[in-house]
C-alpha cells in the first residue's frame, strides 16, 4: 500500500486565494483571529504579550546563555533593515555589502541613504556570494568593518551560503550583518553556529504572521556598544531596546493586534515542530511545485543546488501567446495569487512555497498553471533559448 501523504492543511476562508509570495502570504484562520480583540498598549496584558514574543523569538534562535536579545520595530521588513544598518554599522565604519538580487542591492541603496560608506560585491541574478570571494574582499580592504549578506534572495530564490560566509568574516574579526527577512524560523540560523553581530526578519515570512513588525536579535554587548550610532530617531534599536528593558513598552504605538496574531502564529510554529519541521513542509512544497512545473515544460531560473525552499522563479515562456499578465490573472481566478518577476535580464515569476500551504496546495497550483496555459493557447512552457544559454554559462 502506497503512504498516504500529510493531511492537507485548512483551507484559507471562502473566497480568499493562496498568497503565493514570500509575505505577506497565508495565515492560519486562528492567527487572523487573533486580531479580533484590542489591546491597550501600556496595559500589563501588552507588556507581557511583548515581553513573550522576545523572549520566543531569542529561544527560536538558539540563545542559551541569555547573551542575546530581541528588539521589535514597528513597520515592514526593510524599517528593520534599516535600522539594524543605522544602528550597527557606526557613522566611521564601512560594509561591504553582498548582492544577488534586488533586496541586497536595496541594503547598499540604504547605506548610500544613510551616508555609510560602503563597498558592494554583485553577483546577479544567477549566483551566490561565496565565502572565499569575501575573504579576498576583507583581506584587500582593512576598512571594512561590517559584511551584509542576504540569507534567502527572494528575488531570485537564491539560498545563499550563510554558512561559509559566516566563517569567512569572523576569522579575519569582522562583523556579520544578516538579512534573514524569508529565512529565519524554517532555514536554520543558531547562534552558536553562526557568528553575527545582528540577524534581521518579520513578522509575516515564515512564523507565518502578518505584517506590521520586524525584528533584530542581536548580542546584548553589541546592542549597548551601538548606543549614539543611529541616524533616526524612530529607528534607533538601541534607544528602542534600553526602552523595553526599562518599561516592557515600545518607545512609540505599537502593532497590538499583528503582537496577537504573532504570538499566535509562533504557538502553531512551536506544535509543527519549530523551524525543523517548517522547513520539511516547505521543502516539499518547493518539490512538488518544481517537479509539476518542470513537467509542464517550465524551466527554473536556478540550477537544483541553489534552489531555495522558499521561493522559486520560473523564466516566462517564450511562446509569443504568454503574457504574464493574462497568466496571473487566469491564475488568481483559480484561487493562486502568484507574484511577478524581479529580475533585470530576463522575463521571468514567482512562485512562494511559504505560509499555509502544504504539497496538496501544490499539485493543485500545478494544475492550474497548465490550465491557464491551455486557456491562453500557449503551446509550449519552453523559455527564450538566450536566457537557457546565459543559465549555462553562468554555471560553468
């Protein structure tokens, strides 16, 4: 007898698509429940919801000697990129920041916005940074005193090496800075194995709560040495963190019901299995699509290997009777809202394998994209032949 697979999660609310991004996507029908009371932002009730989530989150991470902790900040992801750039890298230091795609690119946009100084390796679309790239940049440049690198590139869907790149910072006594924004709480990311002077990501990636905060684990130590180094005052961690630990409050109003939803979204994280067993469904998500997909005849922008379980981007057909506007829209109505592109040489979608979606979600995303093909008269899934020729060579 065949195993029968997981039973397939809840379905969203009637009437309510798939979000097939990499955030906000699908909530629990208990995380939007969540937010149906209100909560006043001084009350003690708060104060302890806060004072949970920080602590959930440093626990989530790996901490066991109480040297690190969590500083929430109110507004979407790249606030909290922002302020964790502004508050650790001081007005005298300089990043080399590592790019392959567009949300490394928007890191270095930040520091030319924040008047750091900076230096930027690109890699495109198609490859990762490699830690003996950066090792050759620390060692050509004794100014740099801070690494930005992006866990998960979801404009590509590029895992990148954290790992390596990690080893290779802290053996020449630089400071690691982490874009873990679509990664942390299903990739792994422990602080006793992977050494970082800061760890950024959100609310609505893969705790799977909705968006209104992101946050910062940190040391302590590196939190208290960063006290003067921010240029805003909304998004000065330090300031926010010597805030919470004297008060239990957020310095300015905070998102009380996205704190419910959150701390609710963490409790069905904790029941799945934590990060482990996250990232088990949403590898098999990643599979499912990407094997239905392919059978279709729709190619990856990635080779296997960098493929990430968090989003994958597939090329546009290069059949003239595809336009990805049509696709979506035929996609959406079937009950799947995928996202478009982000890439600067190639025409290419998305396709997100995070929120509440099992691998039965899947198989029914892969048919419906062959349905919206077949309604579209699009014979083939095939991309351009230049843009199966520039995967190539980048690979050799």
């Amino acid at each position: 007898m065949t195993p029968r697979g997981p039973d397939p999660l809840p379905a969203p609310d009637q009437g309510e698509p798939y979000l097939l991004t990499p955030g906000p996507l699908t909530t629990a029908r208990s995380t939007k429940a969540a937010m149906l009371r209100d909560w006043g932002s001084w009350d003690a009730d708060f104060r302890a919801m806060t004072a949970r989530l920080r602590g959930a989150l440093v626990a989530l991470a790996g901490d066991r000697d109480g040297a690190f902790t969590c500083v929430p900040v109110q507004g979407s992801g790249s606030f909290a990129v922002e302020a964790m750039l502004g508050t650790f890298v001081p007005r005298d230091g300089k990043a080399l920041v590592l790019a392959n795609g567009a949300y490394g690119l928007r890191a270095a946009e930040t520091m030319r916005y924040l008047g750091r100084a900076f230096t930027l390796i690109d890699k495109g679309d198609y490859l990762p940074p490699r830690g003996e790239e950066v090792a050759a940049a620390l060692d050509a440049d004794p100014a740099i005193t801070h690494v930005v690198a992006i866990h998960c590139e979801t404009s590509s869907g590029i895992l990148n090496p954290i790992e390596e790149i990690a080893r290779a910072v802290a053996a020449r006594g630089r400071k690691l800075l982490i874009d873990s924004m679509s990664a942390f709480g299903a990739l792994p990311l422990d602080v006793n194995e992977i050494p970082f002077e800061a760890m950024v990501s959100s609310a609505n990636k893969c705790i799977e709560g909705v968006p209104g905060f992101g946050f910062v684990i940190a040391p302590k130590a590196a939190l208290a040495a960063a006290a003067g180094n921010s240029h805003s005052l909304a998004l000065d961690l330090h300031a926010q963190w010597a805030y919470m630990e004297k008060t239990g409050q957020w310095r300015f109003t905070p998102p009380t019901h996205v704190v419910a939803a959150f701390l609710e979204a963490l409790r069905l994280h904790e029941a799945e299995g934590g990060a482990a067993g996250r990232l088990a469904r949403y590898t098999r998500n990643r599979d499912v699509l990407v094997a239905g997909m392919r059978e279709i005849g729709f190619e990856t922008l990635l080779q296997d290997r960098w493929l990430s379980p968090i989003i994958v981007t597939f090329f546009c057909p290069a059949d003239p009777a595809f336009r990805f506007d049509r696709f979506y829209d035929l996609m959406k109505a079937r009950g799947f809202v995928i996202y478009p592109g982000k890439l600067t040489v190639v025409d290419s979608f998305r396709i997100g394998c995070i929120g509440q979606l099992d691998e039965h979600v899947m198989r029914r995303v892969v048919a419906a994209a062959r349905e919206a093909l077949a309604e579209m008269g699009v014979a083939s899934a095939a991309p351009p032949a230049a843009a199966l020729a520039e995967r190539a060579r980048l690979a050799a």
